[in-house]
C-alpha cells in the first residue's frame, strides 16, 4: 500500500502545480485552456480524495489493540 500511496501523493502534487500554471496562463488571456483548467480540476479532486480518504479508512478498520 504504501508505494500506490507514494505514487498518488506524488500524481496529487503534480495536478496541483498544473492547476497553478493553467489558472495563471488563463488569467495571462489564454481563455483556450479553460475547458482543460475544467476536466483537470475534476481529476485533481478525485485523485486528492482518494489519496486523503485512502489513509484514513486503512487507520479506521485496523483492530483495536488488545489490553493487557
């Protein structure tokens, strides 16, 4: 699990910094990658989802240390 974590954390910090240089060229008068701004916004919020929400229900359905 932990090299697929690797790798989405990884895909996840680069769909971010794409985000970051598509919004500054459309704010620069590129209005033409509006649309690809658009469908990379949807895979960059599944992507950081999954690699968020991953973790936790991994954290969450390991049992309970027993006491001695």
């Amino acid at each position: 699990m932990k090299p697929f974590l690797l790798i989405l954390g990884s895909l996840a910090a680069v769909l971010i910094v794409s985000q970051l240089v598509m919004g500054l060229l459309i704010l620069q008068g590129q209005a033409t990658m509006r649309t690809a701004h658009q469908h990379s916004v949807y895979l960059t919020v599944a992507v950081s989802l999954v690699y968020i929400g991953w973790p936790i229900a991994t954290i969450a359905s390991m049992p309970k240390p027993s006491k001695p």
